[in-house]
C-alpha cells in the first residue's frame, strides 16, 4: 500500500513539472502582457500531495523563488500570483521557517513601488511565522528581526515595532544591539522611558555577558555617546542587511535604504544618558565572577 501511494505521488509530481514546462513555454509565446499560471488551489494542493506535505511544498517553494526572480528582470512585472504560491506553501507546510523569511521580504522589495497592501502582507506572513512557530517552542532571530524592521522603517508604527525589538534582544545573546536600534525608534515613537529603559536593558545583559571590564566600557561608551542616535542609521542598515542571503534582493534592499526618508532623515536627537542607582549598580559588578547563560536572561527579566 505504501509503495502504491508512493508511485501515485511521483505520478503527480510529474504531471505537476509537465505541466509547469507547458505553461512556461506558452507564457513564452503569448505577449508581455499576458500571464498565465495554473496553480491548484491550497485545499487542492494539500490533496494531490497524497500525505507527502512537505516534499510538495519544497516543490512549490522553488517554483515561487523561479517566478520571483522571471517576474523582477521583466519590464512588466506585477507578482499577480506570488501570494497563491505562499498560500499553496502555507498550507503544505505551516512550519517552513525559510518560507516565512522570504515571504517576510518579497512582499516588500520586489522592484514595485512601496504599497500598503505590500507591506501588510509581508507583516502577516512574519507575524504567522512568529506565531506558528512559537506553538512549537521555536523563535527564529532573523524573521524577528524582519518584524521589526517592517513595522519601523517600511510601516514607521514605531510603537509597534517596539516588542519585536525587545523580544529578538531578549531572547538570542547576538541579538543584543535590537535593543539598542529599538531604544531609538522608542524615541521617535515618544516614547522616551521605554527608550531609557530599551538601553539600560542592554547594558545590563552586558553586565552579565562580557568577558571583561574593557568590553564592558565599550558598551557604556556607546550608550553615553553624544552621537548614539545619528550613528543608528548605520547600525539599522547593517542589521537589515544581515538578515538576508539572497544577493538580487540584498541589492534591492541597500538602494531602498540610501533613499529611504526615514534614513535620510538627519538623527540629529543628541542622547541623553541618565545615570541611575540600578545602573551604577551594573557598573560595580565584577564580570569576572557574573557570567550567566542567555537562557536565565528572560528568566530575570520576569
């Protein structure tokens, strides 16, 4: 029986590629301004994989990355069917930790002008992730880090944005420095104690995480410089950039970010680092004698 669901399986995958070459050698022959894409419906999709969720879904997945990339050389590019391949994959594979992650940024930069409905979708399918994700005890630092970024730089809901910030930072030790880039739209968001507070969080993981006193310095350094909000820009463009592999979409990325108004903007705000009784405790502390897994970290914090 097995064996027989095995063979009806391929029998379909094969079907599926025969029909993908036919359609992409009419698409060939029909004129730029038509599209077509024959695609099951998710429900459909969840059937023909005869059980075989995954697999079909990793078939879908490639699909999508070769549609993506024919549809940003085109001249005429429109991604009318990017969202039913990512609903297709969705259904397949609820817990495809790469889907989210590129679902999270093609929305946003594929070529096309910057649209609400773009940027809604890109968050929906992070926040999916982050959600799906977490019922299974898993958290993935980058597409946190995606949340983040779209809230800020592309939706600028600072204030929304904050708790992605705050749970990369808290949650993954090299993630550190979100606390840090969240401590500085907190400020555009007004909100100045969750900024100050955003900072004294991160030095207070430092605290308990650098090897020595020097490193320790350095941080307190950063936070009481001056210039620790017109340095953000370059910290921002960097953490963004970091979170991707793709090197066409890296691209796409770095050209939105040197003419993004948000970046152009002058962070002109000098800082104002207030010293208060907790952090002059954090100072006294011997980081010799202190090291503490990240794990304890949230541990603390409640």
């Amino acid at each position: 029986m097995k064996l027989l669901f095995v063979s009806l399986f391929f029998v379909v995958l094969a079907g599926l590629v025969i029909t993908k070459q036919q359609t992409d050698q009419m698409i060939q022959e029909k004129s730029s301004k038509e599209e077509i894409q024959y695609l099951p419906t998710p429900r459909m999709a969840k059937v023909l994989a005869f059980g075989f969720d995954q697999a079909l879904a990793d078939f879908y997945w490639i699909e999508a990355i070769n549609y993506f990339g024919l549809q940003l050389t085109s001249k005429n590019k429109n991604y009318k069917y990017l969202k039913p391949y990512l609903d297709i994959i969705l259904e397949l594979d609820p817990f495809f930790t790469a889907f989210y992650d590129w679902a999270s940024t093609v929305f946003i930069y594929n070529g096309l002008p910057i649209s609400r409905s773009a940027i809604v979708n890109a968050i929906d399918f992070t926040n999916a992730g982050i959600v799906r994700l977490n019922s299974v005890g898993r958290y993935d630092p980058t597409l946190i880090r995606k949340g983040a970024f779209n809230y800020a730089l592309e939706a600028q809901a600072f204030a929304s944005s904050l708790d992605y910030f705050k749970l990369g930072g808290r949650s993954f030790r090299d993630e550190r420095d979100l606390l840090l880039v969240g401590s500085t739209y907190a400020s555009f968001a007004a909100e100045s104690e969750t900024s100050a507070d955003m900072k004294s969080e991160y030095l207070g993981y430092k605290a308990f995480e650098v090897s020595n006193r020097a490193q320790m310095q350095e941080a307190l350094q950063i936070l009481t410089s001056p210039t620790f909000n017109s340095q953000a820009a370059n910290v921002i463009q960097s953490l963004r950039l970091e979170a991707e592999k793709d090197e066409d979409v890296k691209k796409l990325i770095e050209q939105r970010l040197s003419s993004h108004p948000l970046m152009r903007r002058a962070f002109s705000q000098r800082n104002e680092f207030r010293f208060d009784e907790k952090i002059s405790n954090m100072l006294r502390v011997d980081v010799s004698q202190n090291w503490l897994p990240p794990s304890l970290h949230l541990l603390f914090q409640l």
